[in-house]
C-alpha cells in the first residue's frame, strides 16, 4: 500500500477504485434484489458501441457511453411496457449493442481506442477529469437513490401492493435503469464495459448473505465493493496482472466466502 500511494497515477487510481467499488456496493443492493444481473449486463455492453462511435467522431468516450448505455435503458424499457417481459429486449439488446460496436470498428481502419482497456478497464490511466466525472456521477446516483429509496425497496419487495397504492412503478423502474447506466459508465475506466458487472453483483450479493436488512447490506457492499477495488490494485501492482480482472475476480470470491459462511 506504501507504493500505491508514492506515485499520482496509482494514487488516482486508487482513488477511482474506492469511489467506483462503493458505488457499486450500494447500487449492486437494488440489482440483486430485483434480479437484474441480466439487464445490467446488457447495460454494460450498450457502452462499447458508443465508445466506439465517440472515438470516430473524436469526442470524450464519456458522452459516447453515457449515451448509448441511457438509450438502451430506453429501448429496454420500451421492451417491458410492450410486452411485459424485459428478458426479450434485453437479450436484443445485449447482442445488438455488441455487433453494433464490432460492426463500426470493422468499417473503419484507423480505430485508435485500446479495446483491452475499454472492455476491462485501465484504472492506472485514469485521469483527474475521469476522477471528476466519476466523483460526479456517484453524488448524482446516491442522491438520487437515497430520495426514492423507500420506493425503490418497496417495489423489490412488492410490486403489485405498491402499484395498488398508487406508485409510479414504471418510473421507478426507468429511473433505477438510468441509475444503472450512469454507475456503468462512472466504472468505465476501472473495470470496463464487461467486468463492471462483477462489482455491481458480488459485493452486494454477499452482503446480502451476510445481513437481510437492505440499508446494512448498502453499507457493507460498499465496503466490499471498495476492499476489491483496493486489493484488486495491490494484486496487479505486486504481480503485474490487469487490475480489471484482479477486482472482478476478488467480487467473486467474495460471493464464495459469503455462500460457504452463510449459517
């Protein structure tokens, strides 16, 4: 930890992990409770095509990935109210959102991203306007979701008593999807389009092995969700490894340990 802190680009790194891994401990809460591990999945492939799209017309990847992620939560959405069935438009969306990004590289010769970091994050290459946006998105996602909170778990727990009552479920729903989206995005350059999904589900699922009571369980997603950030930097530092993988892989033996300690 001595060396992480000696030299900015780890420190920035370090920095990106803790506030990306508590971001995704507490929005990881509403995702396992909900059961949208899939759609979430989904989300995180929507980002490439619009990286991919942004790099072509030379503007930040952030407004690329921030675009085509909200658009699929969109389209997702739409797919829901039509047919009452998300695993149908989610399934489009998840291989669409992919052949559509493969699709504009093959048609172009001169594709400068690095599809390594893009698919699993380069956190080491972080900058502090990355810090910035990242920060940013996570005071915009907490606010958010601490103001509809009671709603939101209410909905997990019950949907049609709260629909009965009078809530705006199908709100609820799209504002959590674009909730999603802005956290996929904010974890972009750690962990990538495809590893994000590891911290928005591992932590979260053993912290709610480990506690029943939803805002504990927020608490301490956060805290594991930040550990793995933390170690997963530590572990690729010491042994030259991608730090991507190394979070993503410490999310899941973090669902192990909870799933074999669970009375």
């Amino acid at each position: 930890m001595s060396h992480l802190l000696t030299d900015a680009l780890t420190r920035r790194a370090l920095l990106e992990l803790l506030l990306v891994g508590g971001l995704c401990g507490v929005v990881g809460v509403h995702v396992v409770l909900r059961r949208l591990a899939f759609l979430t999945e989904s989300l995180s492939h929507a980002c490439f095509p619009g990286i991919v799209v942004a790099d072509l017309v030379r503007v930040s990847p952030w407004w690329g990935a921030g675009a085509s992620s909200l658009a699929m939560a969109g389209w997702m959405a739409q797919g829901s109210r039509h047919d009452g069935d998300t695993s149908s438009a989610t399934a489009i969306g998840l291989t669409g959102a992919f052949g559509a990004g493969a699709l504009l590289i093959s048609t172009q010769s001169g594709f400068s991203k690095d599809l390594t970091a893009v698919m699993v994050g380069s956190p080491l290459t972080v900058s502090g306007v990355d810090l910035t946006v990242t920060a940013g998105a996570a005071a915009l996602v907490l606010t958010v979701l601490a103001a509809v909170h009671k709603e939101l778990v209410l909905a997990a727990f019950d949907r049609t008593t709260v629909e009965s009552q009078g809530y705006p479920v199908r709100r609820l729903d799209a504002l959590l999807c674009v909730l999603l989206a802005l956290t996929l995005v904010a974890c972009m350059p750690a962990v990538g389009a495809l590893l994000s999904i590891a911290l928005l589900v591992g932590p979260p699922l053993a912290a709610l092995r480990w506690t029943r009571r939803v805002l504990p369980a927020m608490v301490l997603g956060a805290v594991l969700g930040a550990t793995c950030g933390v170690a997963g930097l530590a572990l690729s530092f010491a042994g030259g490894l991608a730090t991507g993988a190394c979070t993503a892989l410490l999310a899941a033996a973090v669902v192990v340990v909870a799933l074999a300690t669970r009375r």
